[in-house]
C-alpha cells in the first residue's frame, strides 16, 4: 500500500506465484533468467511466461472475482497491458471504460504495435534485448530486425492464444471480444520516459512520454542522521544501491567485499542503501540505511557519484540531479539503460562478472578525476529540467483529457485497424511486382515474336539460295 493516506483510494493487495517464488531464488536461479536469452537476443519469452502466470494469480484471487461480479462502475482502467497483462483487459470490457496503457519503461516494438506507431528497428535497439545506440552497424540492425520478428511470431502465435485462454476460463462473458481486438481500445499509452532521456524516436498522438513523474516537486526531507552525515562530508558522497529486484543477501559475498575493499580506499563518504543490518570490515566512512529519499539524497548538492544497477528510475533522478554514475547492470533493460549514460558521457558501466575491487575502484576515481562526466552531467540536467509542463502535470493532464473526450477515439492512428500485410503495403507491393511481371513477360514475349519475325525470315531466304 501507498506510504501515507489517500482519501479516494481503495487498495486490493495481489499476491501472485511469481513474487512468492522470486523470493526465494538464490544468486544463481536470478543469473539464470537474466542469462535466459534466445537466438539473437530474444529475451521475451521467459518474461511474458512469468507475465501469463502472475494473470492467472489475479484471476484466482477471490476480490477480483467478486469485482467482476459486482455491479460497480468506474470511468477508467489503468493497465500495464503491453508487458503481458492482455487478458486484464476484460476490466474494460466488464466496466465499459476506456483503458490507459501504462508502460514501466522506455517503448519497444510491441509497444509501438500497439499502439499503431511505426517501427523503427533500423535506428531504435530492442530495449529487452540489446544494449545497442541508435547508430548500429549492419551485423546489429540484422540482430535488431531478427529479434524483433521472433518476438512477434511469439507475440501472436504463442503469447495471445496463452491470454485468450485465461479469458475464457476465468471471464466467460461471450461478448467479450478476443483479446487482440481489446488492445485496440487503448485510449492512450502512459511512457516511462522523457524525449530528452532516450534516443530520438517518433510517437503517434496516443503516446505520451511521462518519464519522471514519480519524481514530487516537492523533495521528501533527509532523516536526521542522514542528513548531518551527508552534510559534514567534505569530500562528498557516494550514493550506492543496486535496487531490490535482487536481494542484497544472496548477493556473493566476494562481490560485497570488493565493494568493501574500494570504499576503504576513498576519500569520500559512502552512503549504501542495503537490506543488510551489518556488513564485517566496512570502513568509518561507510553508512548503511535500508531506506533514503533517493532523489532527495541525488539533489544534495555534496553528492558527487551514484553507484547504480541502472534501472530506469534511478537514471531519471540521477539525470535530474545531475550527478555521474557508475552503473552495474542485471538486466538487459538496465544495460540499454547503461549503454545510454555512456553514449551523452555522464557515466562507465562494469558487468557483474567484471565487478573486482580493482574496476569498480578504477571506474570511480576515473569519473571523480575526469571533469567532463561532471559537465556532462550538470549539462543533461538542464536538458531534461527544460520542459514546458511536468511530468507528473503531463500525466494528469491525459487523464483527465482521455476521461474528458470518452476515451479520446480521435488520438488513435489508422494503422491500428490494417491488417499486418496492409501496414507492411505488402498488398501493393505484390500487385505492383504483378504488374511488372506481366510487364517483362509481354515485353519478353513481343521481343521474341520480333526476333522470330526479322532473322526467322532471314534464315528462310538463306536455305533458298542454296
């Protein structure tokens, strides 16, 4: 549940399998998924499996059953639809309100399908699959292309008819429409990202980037003791935390130790956000808390470095703070977010299995001693604060648009509603190579007949002679 009070809000915790089974995995079974990728890249499959069961969960669970049997009414659905919640869609179709699609990160092809954007697989990588730029080489706009085709042929010959099924167990409404005619009454699609945070890439009018709302306007306040130790560092201070998706306990200890090992060897103070209550050997300018305000703590004006596992709202605070990082990537997202730091200069990414107290001691002190990551930084800063609304402001004005203009029919593109082959033109193409078949086939033929027609006779007039 949400950290403080809301008057309008009424909270339904979902537990699923996953989350169960996740919090027990070690090391290895998470190293394991993250490696799980398939020929050329194509990391969807494991995803989306989680994605279909963790829907199932929600089907199971008796206040979702009640819900779809009451008669309550609500204006509006908010879904994560496009990360493998399709079948959720029987929300909108119980409650005869308009769907948001709320996009988690950056978009991605299927995204853009969804939404009837074009795709732009020859400058945009698979954010799930690569951690390309947008200038690839040939061998990587091949990869790009053929991961994307794989995901598709995933997508709708495997991963639909999974969420069709789960409808029809669990929904059983005969008007319910199939699930891939649901996605077509998405109203608007909600885009953890921002414009100046991502490589340039076109968005049709239902797309709206919002990267950064969950930032307030309004920093929450330091607790005391963080407070006084950031203030009294002289030297600054390193803000370290790898997330939570991997629990700091089955974290190696030779990785811990490493990190040990360096801060020992800094001047400045490391402020280390862990689950962990005690860690042997820290150093006195080490502190430990299993909670901070993270933008709070990246806007002090004494935080020098973020070390990060890179995930995407920690590189939209780190962006707005203005503050260089140096990034240790789990996942393929956070290492496309990683390879983006590099590519504007703000930040040195080391892989897990390259992470020794020797790299990551290298990668800090050569952003503490190089000037341009710094400039770089405050530079991206000014960028990424240079907007003309908010984007939590952003993200409330569409809402309230969508709920204004009956779901905002007029926003989505005609490409929605062709089928596969008419958005390719692959329909006009093949009359097109029809046509030029005929073409060279009557030009062939009447060249012929006129070969036939001039030395045919010739021939003939020859034998006479003799």
């Amino acid at each position: 549940p949400p950290p403080y009070s809301v008057a309008n809000l009424t909270y339904m915790h979902l537990p699923t399998s996953v989350a169960e089974l996740t919090s027990s995995w070690t090391f290895e079974q998470f190293q394991e998924m993250v490696d799980d990728t398939h020929f050329y890249g194509f990391s969807i499959k494991t995803l989306f499996e989680l994605s279909t069961s963790s829907c199932e969960d929600v089907f199971k669970n008796k206040n979702i059953k009640e819900l779809l049997d009451s008669d309550q009414r609500f204006d509006l659905i908010f879904l994560e639809i496009a990360l493998g919640q399709e079948s959720l869609s029987v929300f909108s179709h119980k409650f005869k309100a308009p769907i948001i699609n709320f996009q988690g990160f950056t978009s991605w092809s299927l995204v853009d399908w969804i939404a009837g954007n074009s795709l732009s697989i020859s400058h945009i990588p698979e954010v799930l699959s690569f951690q390309f730029t947008n200038r690839m080489s040939f061998k990587e706009r091949l990869q790009n292309f053929v991961s994307t085709v794989l995901t598709f042929l995933y997508y709708h010959f495997e991963h639909l008819p999974n969420q069709q099924r789960l409808v029809e167990q669990y929904y059983k409404n005969p008007s319910m429409p199939h699930v891939s005619e649901m996605l077509k009454e998405i109203s608007i699609t909600l885009i953890n990202s921002q414009k100046t945070l991502e490589y340039p890439r076109p968005y049709t009018p239902n797309m709206i980037p919002i990267g950064g709302a969950h930032m307030s306007t309004h920093m929450t306040p330091l607790p005391q003791n963080i407070k006084t130790f950031i203030d009294n560092a002289k030297q600054g201070v390193i803000f370290f935390s790898l997330g939570t998706f991997v629990p700091a306990h089955v974290m190696p200890s030779k990785y811990i130790q490493a990190f040990v090992n360096v801060f020992k060897r800094l001047p400045q103070k490391i402020l280390w956000k862990t689950e962990l209550d005690n860690i042997p050997g820290l150093s006195e300018n080490v502190k430990l808390t299993k909670w901070v305000p993270q933008p709070t703590v990246l806007g002090h004006p004494n935080c020098v470095l973020f070390l990060t596992h890179g995930g995407l709202f920690s590189q939209h605070e780190a962006f707005y703070a203005g503050v260089p990082v140096v990034g240790i990537p789990f996942f393929n997202e956070q290492r496309f977010n990683m390879k983006f730091y590099e590519s504007v200069g703000v930040g040195i990414k080391l892989e897990l299995n390259e992470v020794t107290e020797e790299t990551v001691y290298r990668a800090i002190t050569t952003i503490m001693r190089d000037e341009r990551y710094k400039e770089n930084a405050r530079r991206v800063s000014s960028i990424v604060r240079d907007q003309p609304m908010s984007p939590a402001d952003t993200a409330v004005y569409w809402v309230e648009y969508v709920l204004r203009h009956r779901g905002a029919p007029h926003l989505k593109p005609a490409s929605l509603y062709l089928r596969w082959y008419e958005l390719l033109l692959m329909d006009v193409f093949i009359i097109l190579l029809l046509i030029l078949s005929v073409a060279v086939f009557v030009f062939y033929y009447l060249i012929k007949r006129l070969l036939h027609i001039m030395f045919g006779n010739v021939r003939y007039v020859s034998n006479i002679k003799k």
